[in-house]
C-alpha cells in the first residue's frame, strides 16, 4: 500500500535529513529511499504501511 503524498511530502532522512522517495511499488519489499546521494543513501522499510524510520533498521543499497 503507497504511503499518502502529504505524508511522504513531510518525511525526511533521519540520518541527513534529505527527502524520501516511495519504492513501494517497485520493489517486493516496500521501502522509502533517501535521495541524499552517495553520501547517505538508505533504505527504511515500510511495515504494515507504517515507515520504520531508525537508522538501524536501514540498509544500504547495493
């Protein structure tokens, strides 16, 4: 299930504080996406429709 755009529009990195961007649909596991750069980069996942927004939790894209 997409997040809503005023929700994702609010959101941001907690690691660089950079925007997120919604790969709910194109990915089998969703999760949003730090638009930070090389610098930063990571993925949180989305469970149950709710974003799990610790740096723990993320991973680094390949």
């Amino acid at each position: 299930m997409p997040l809503e755009a005023g929700l994702l529009e609010i959101l941001a990195c907690p690691a660089c504080h950079s925007p997120l961007e919604d790969k709910s649909a194109d990915a089998e596991a969703p999760e949003l996406i730090c638009t930070g750069g090389q610098d930063c980069g990571l993925a949180y996942p989305v469970r149950d429709g709710i974003p799990v927004l610790l740096v723990d939790e993320a991973r680094r894209p390949a």
